[in-house]
C-alpha cells in the first residue's frame, strides 16, 4: 500500500511549498513573473549589450565620417632656396594636411616612401611648370588620391601643373587597397570567437592551469590554421594581394593567436563579460583605428593615438607593408603583437592558478562535531 504524506509532515509541507511556487508561477501577475525570470545578472548583461552597442555606433561614426588628412608626412625635392619656399607654401595651407619636409632628391624620395617614412612627395622641375608628385596607393587609395587633389590645389595656385607617379601601387584586385584589412580583421575575428566558444563550450574561467594550457594550444592551432587559409585565400586563389605567403601566413597565424589569447585572458579575469570586453577592444575601437577605410593621417587624433597599439591597426600596417612595401618598416607593428599574444598566455595561466590557490586557502576541511 503506498503511503501519502500528509499535510503535517516534513515532506507533506515541502511538497506543499514547491505546488505552490508551481501554481503561484501559473497564475501569478505579470509583473512577478518579470521578476522572476529577469535577474540582476541578465539585467547587467543585458545593459552591456546597450553600451556596446553605443559605443559601436560612436566609434565607428567618430571614426570615419569626416576623414579628414592632418600632418600627412610628406616630401619637397626643390633646388636650393625653391624647397624651402615650397616646404613654407605647403605648411600653410588650410587646415595643416601636410606635414612637409625637404628630401635631398628623387630617389630618396622614392626611398623614403618605400620605407613608409613618408606618404607622398613633389619633385619640384626648375626648368619648366609640370613638377612631379610621388604616392603609394598600396598604402591606401583614399590617402593616394587624397593627395593628388591637395597637391594639385596648391600647384594650381601656382600656375603649375603635376603629373601622378605611384611608387607602390595598389593592386587591380585590391579595391581601395582594403584586402589586408579586411584580411586582418578575418584574421581578429577568428581569434575572439574561437576563445568565445571555448568559453561557452567550458566555462569561461580554465578549472585549473592544465586546462588553460589546453586552451592555448587549442588557440594555436586554430591560429596557424587560420592564418595560411587567409594567406592562401588572399594570394593564390583571389589574387587580391602581392607579397609573400609565407610571410602573410605567419602574421595571420600571430594576429590570430595575440587575439584569442587576449580574449582567452580577459574572460578568465572578468568571466563571461570578457568576451564583451575583446569586442570592445578589437572591433569597437580596433577596426575602425585600424588605418583600413582611411589611413591614419585622415582619422581624428583619438583614433588615430589607438590605432598602431591594437591587433587590427598593427596588423594592417604590417600586411600592407608586407604586401606592397617590401616588409619594410613592420617591427613596432610585430612587437606590438608580440605583446598581446605573451601578455595574453601569461594572463590566461595566472588566472588560472590563483583562483585556484585562493580557493586551497580559504576552503578548509569541516570540523569534526565534539563526542
């Protein structure tokens, strides 16, 4: 005979208390079953979303909408007292666009745009009126053309004319010189999501710091994958890019891993709220810093200070360098990555480790009730 415990006994009573929460579920206000169903976590995540997207639009808005060229380095090739007249005449201009500096001649010109000292550069013709203006559009077709309507303003006012030579040009197949970024942001992306999922997969924090090495490595592969499929995409398959890919394999395969292993830390630090914390980093504020839509000198100063010390403004320089300057001038850039990836691997075991520690101190065995 089964027995029904009855109202006056202890499982009687919790029962009674769980059919109530039930029916009290079903038929209570709306506004309790909000209260319910809403917590303060969900409510906070909820929020961040709001900001992150804000911060989106504004980043991204403030970023791009007015480019604008400020203090764009730039050189004069004059014979004696013409370049300095010339260097006076150009520092004038409106708004500052140019930041002008005599080059000895042609070829150092040639040279110096080459190492990406200088983005541009007038080789002035003392025996006619047609001067010559250098430019890089593998650098970026904005800040190439840019360029030829500044400088062909001020020669006009001189009466003169300009013919265009593009020293490093841009390929047919790198519409406004935007493959390497888009390249690189492929690249960024992968690297946060495959941390994100490793997160949502596991937990966002390692258990322990065998676990965090697993995660690396997981990281690692996911990054040198990744980086030759992208190099391989961009070079052999589409032809959209020039240069080597070997070289272009090994900077996606850092790019990848410097970012995941950021995230990877961040979310072992802050939880699941670093995962909104690498978007914030390397989408919000990286990309539109990152020198792809406009170079850097056309962004505002904000944008333009970030841009060079996060993955997405460190990463296109050096995959247009690589491209189309001969992988001149990409060792900031490198070490820049360099600092994410150590710096993220460090940060990701310590979180690991500590917690762990922290918990082996504080967690002691209960005590044993007196006889």
């Amino acid at each position: 005979m089964s027995h029904t415990p009855g109202p006056g006994t202890r499982s009687g009573r919790r029962s009674g208390r769980r059919s109530g929460r039930r029916s009290g579920t079903r038929s209570g206000s709306f506004l309790g079953e909000v209260k319910d169903a809403v917590t303060p976590r969900a409510t906070l995540l909820v929020l961040g979303v709001i900001a992150l997207q804000l911060l989106f639009i504004a980043s991204y808005v403030g970023a791009l909408h007015d480019p604008r060229p400020k203090d764009v380095p730039f050189g004069v090739v004059a014979p004696g007292a013409a370049a300095g007249r010339t260097v006076d005449r150009l520092e004038r201009l409106p708004g500052s666009p140019l930041d002008p500096r005599t080059v000895a001649d042609e070829a150092s010109a040639r040279r110096q745009i080459m190492n990406r000292e200088i983005d541009g550069a007038l080789i002035m013709n003392p025996e006619g009126g047609r001067d010559t203006l250098l430019v890089a559009s593998g650098g970026g077709t904005v800040l190439a053309t840019t360029l030829e309507g500044i400088v062909g303003k001020a020669e006009q006012a001189e009466r003169r004319t300009v013919r265009v030579v593009d020293t490093a040009p841009a390929s047919p197949h790198d519409f406004d010189g935007l493959s390497s970024f888009y390249l690189v942001v492929g690249w960024c992306v992968g690297g946060y999501l495959c941390a994100s999922i490793l997160a949502i997969s596991t937990g966002a924090r390692p258990a322990n710091p065998r676990r965090a090495a697993i995660r690396l490595i997981v990281m690692a592969l996911v990054a040198i994958v990744g980086g030759l499929g992208g190099a391989v995409i961009v070079g052999p398959i589409l032809g959209a890019l020039p240069g080597s890919v070997v070289d272009l394999w090994g900077l996606g395969a850092l790019i990848t891993f410097a970012v995941g292993a950021a995230t990877l830390a961040l979310q072992g630090v802050f939880g699941i709220v670093g995962i909104g914390l690498a978007i914030l980093l390397v989408v919000i504020a990286g990309n539109p810093s990152a020198g792809g839509a406009f170079p850097l000198p056309m962004l505002p100063p904000f944008w333009k200070a970030i841009g060079p010390w996060l993955p997405p403004g460190a990463g296109t320089w050096t995959a247009r360098s690589i491209a189309y300057f001969k992988g001149n001038d990409v060792t900031a850039s490198l070490l820049v990555l360099w600092a994410w990836a150590v710096a993220g691997t460090v940060i990701t075991m310590l979180a690991a480790v500590l917690p762990r520690r922290g918990r082996q101190e504080t967690e002691l065995p209960p005590a044993t009730p007196a006889d």
